[in-house]
C-alpha cells in the first residue's frame, strides 16, 4: 500500500476551512429573512472556519440537499478490503460490526491492506437515501448480532432509511485513549481478553486496520467522520463546533433526533495517514478515566435524555429545537446542581462499561486473563479516584477549562441546536454543488 500521497486516487473535491469563501455567503444567508431568529453569536459560534467541527457544519450548509461524502485531509481515498470479505449484508445491533486488527508501525499497517478497484464515491452513494425497506427485497440479510430493534425492522422496516456511510480504515484509529477499548462490547473485548498480542498492541499503538467483512447496517449512534457519506436532504443535527469527537455528538444527536436514521458500514477502507505518532504518549494511556471531555459530557447529558421515561421529546414539536432548550435550561442551573447532573450523567454511562469489564475479568478464565485483568483495575481505580476527587469534570485539554466555561459551551450548544433548522433553511439559497468536502 503506498504512502504517496499522489499515487493514491483523489476524486474532484472542495475544501472548507480557515481560508473558504462559503462563510460569508452563508452567514448572509443566514441573516437575510429574520437578523433576529440567527443571532450573530450562534452564528459565529457554529461558522468560525477552523476547528474541524465548525468546518463540517460549513460543509453541511454548502451542500443542502445533496449526498455529501466527507473526507479528513490527511485521509487517502485508496480503497482496501479484507481477503476475507463477503457479498452480503447484516443487521447489527449494538456492537461494534468491525474486525480490529492491531499493528507495531503504520508501515505494517498499510502493507497489510489489500487493494481493490471499488469505486468509493458509488458505493456511498448507492447507499445513502435507500431504505430498509427496498434492501430487505434483495434477499434476507444475515441477523446473528442483531439488536431486538434490527429484528423487529425486518417485520416492519418503515420508513428507516440509511443517512449515514462509514469507510473502514487502515492506519492511525485516531483514538485519545490507549485503554479505553478495552470497555468495549462484543467481539473486540472477547479478542482482547484471549489475544496476548492483541491487547498489548492495542493499549500501545494507534494503529490498526477497523473494518467489517460485509455491508453493516445499524441504528447505533457511533460515528467517526474520517471518511463519512451523509444524506443531506431532510434536516441533520449541526455538529460541536469546539473540541474532540465532534463525529461521536453528532451521530449521538441524530439518533435522538431521528428515530428513522441508520448507518452503513463499508467492507471497504481508506487509509489514515496522519503525522501523529504510532504509539501512545504515557500521558494517552488512561485519559478517559480521569476526566470527561466537554464532549463526552454532552453525549451523556443526549443519553440521558434519550432514556428518558416517559419520553419527553415530541416530533411534531421538532425535535432539535426541544433538545435545545432543555440544555438551556440545564446551563442555567446553579453550579452545585450543574456540577451534580454532569457528574451522575457521566458516572451513569461509564459505571456499568467497566463493571461489565471487570465481570469479563472473572468469568473470562484465559491465558490473559492476568494482564486484561491488571488493565481494568488500573483504569477503575484512576476513575474512582478522580470521581471521588469530583475531577471528573469536562474541561479543554489546552486550557483547562472551569465549571463556568462549560456551562457557556453548554449554552451556545443549546442555542445552536434550537436555531440550526433556520440557519439551515436559510442556506438553501446558498448551495454550492460537490462531491467530496476536505476539510
């Protein structure tokens, strides 16, 4: 698999960052009808050219209305697939549907990548806007790791439609944490636990080949946006402006918005050729047992609304707009009450993952067991310590951010949510056609 960046294929594309020309236009846009309804601060807070969620909101505005294929710039649109790749399509539920494959060197990991001639732009796009519906007609799919939801749509697909595409990858996964992993769920927690190579490669190194044998389809929320197709037609939620993971809100926003969106999971990949280094830093090991990023804070505050009982979202409503304006009411909570909500909706979310880890430990009974075991009990002890300490708080990685700079990104976040399907209509007299956006 070659590194050269121009002997790769690289289809026409537009890029969107510092120096695009599509922001004024579209804050114009933005403000034509109604100054009011868009204020000039959601507006910059969502626009501002730069941080690579402002961008992918930029692109979602230039291309309304369209199938859009996004693609980091230091991704290589060189198609991959494993030997071992089949011609079929499976349900999934709510485990990750692709292989990991761990390696010491990028070298290793983009030798090991097989070439194949698909032709990626087609297949995104072949897929996103197709219903459940019209896939089931072409035969059954298989269902082995398929959610009560997935089986119940076979019976009665609706109107569930695939807005979301997902290439597999070959190089840098790009993950901050070197253990988190290791509280997956499903096949990849059972490799770890039985594989001695696998777990020491994977808490060590960033470099992987992340990909299924077969078309994956799901209504799970993870997202990653390396190389992402999306079904801009109807309404998609704004992506986090500011910081890390700005992939994972979005997807976790669309499926609380959106209780019809599923995601497609290519059996073929791109390659992720980035500058950061193949091994993690001491300082990358543990990172998610000791704090919770501003991300990761708001994707639990979104679960704990979308768990909610009775539900409290109404479609007919609009669904951004009301999870908008429960946020604003959440930054306007007191600070030992804020402090005491983000707290319970992280500790929610990440107790059981490493409670259901430690229960692996003991009923696992492998080679490995020892070392996966002495893994999660240093994750669990560095999470209660910091818990106890009420360190686990969300704050930016450069500025160690307060308690007052969240609740701000709390608000601004509301307030764009609640205004995004304005600002969004009002780019339609903005669209600029293209294929693929860098960015």
């Amino acid at each position: 698999m070659p590194r050269d960046r121009s002997s790769a294929k690289q289809p026409p594309s537009r890029s969107v960052g510092s120096s695009t020309s599509a922001r004024p236009r579209l804050l114009a846009s933005a403000g034509r009808s109604q100054t009011s309804t868009s204020p000039a601060d959601v507006l910059d807070f969502a626009l501002t050219p730069g941080e690579i969620g402002a961008n992918r909101n930029l692109a979602l505005l230039s291309t309304v209305g369209e199938r859009v294929l996004m693609v980091d710039d230091d991704v290589l649109l060189q198609p991959w697939a494993l030997e071992d790749a089949k011609d079929e399509v499976a349900l999934v539920g709510h485990e990750d549907p692709r292989e990991w494959r761990f390696f010491e060197t990028r070298q290793e990991a983009l030798q090991g990548a097989h070439c194949t001639d698909v032709d990626l732009l087609a297949t995104h796009g072949s897929l996103l806007g197709r219903r459940l519906a019209d896939i089931l007609t072409q035969g059954a799919p298989a269902l082995e790791t398929a959610c009560q939801h997935m089986i119940a749509a076979v019976q009665n697909p609706g109107d569930l439609t695939i807005r979301l595409t997902f290439a597999g990858l070959a190089g840098d996964s790009a993950r901050y944490c070197a253990t988190r992993l290791l509280l997956s769920r499903g096949r990849i927690r059972q490799q770890l636990l039985f594989d001695v190579r696998s777990l020491a490669l994977a808490t060590t190194t960033r470099e992987v080949h992340w990909i299924p044998t077969r078309l994956s389809i799901t209504h799970d929320a993870a997202c990653v946006g390396y190389c992402m197709g999306l079904l801009n037609v109807d309404t998609l939620p704004p992506f986090l402006p500011v910081g890390r993971n700005e992939d994972g809100v979005f997807g976790l926003t669309l499926r609380t918005t959106d209780d019809r969106s599923l995601s497609a999971h290519l059996p073929f990949g791109v390659i992720h050729d980035s500058r950061r280094s193949s091994h993690y830093s001491a300082d990358e090991v543990i990172p998610s047992a000791r704090h919770l990023r501003p991300s990761d804070a708001l994707m639990s505050l979104t679960s704990m609304l979308r768990g909610a009982t009775p539900p409290i979202f109404d479609l007919s409503a609009g669904f951004l707009p009301t999870v908008g304006r429960t946020f604003i009411a959440w930054s306007d909570l007191d600070a030992q009450d804020l402090a005491m909500l983000v707290a319970e909706a992280g500790l929610r979310f990440r107790c059981p993952e490493i409670a259901a880890s430690s229960d692996r430990c003991v009923t696992g009974g492998t080679s490995n067991n020892d070392l996966y075991t002495r893994k999660i009990d240093d994750y669990r002890e560095v999470f209660l310590e910091s818990a106890a300490r009420h360190d686990f708080w969300p704050f930016d990685h450069s500025t160690h951010g307060s308690h007052g700079e969240f609740r701000q990104l709390l608000r601004a976040w509301g307030r764009l949510l609640m205004h995004w399907t304005h600002i969004r209509d009002c780019a339609l007299a903005y669209v600029a056609p293209s294929t693929v956006m860098r960015f």
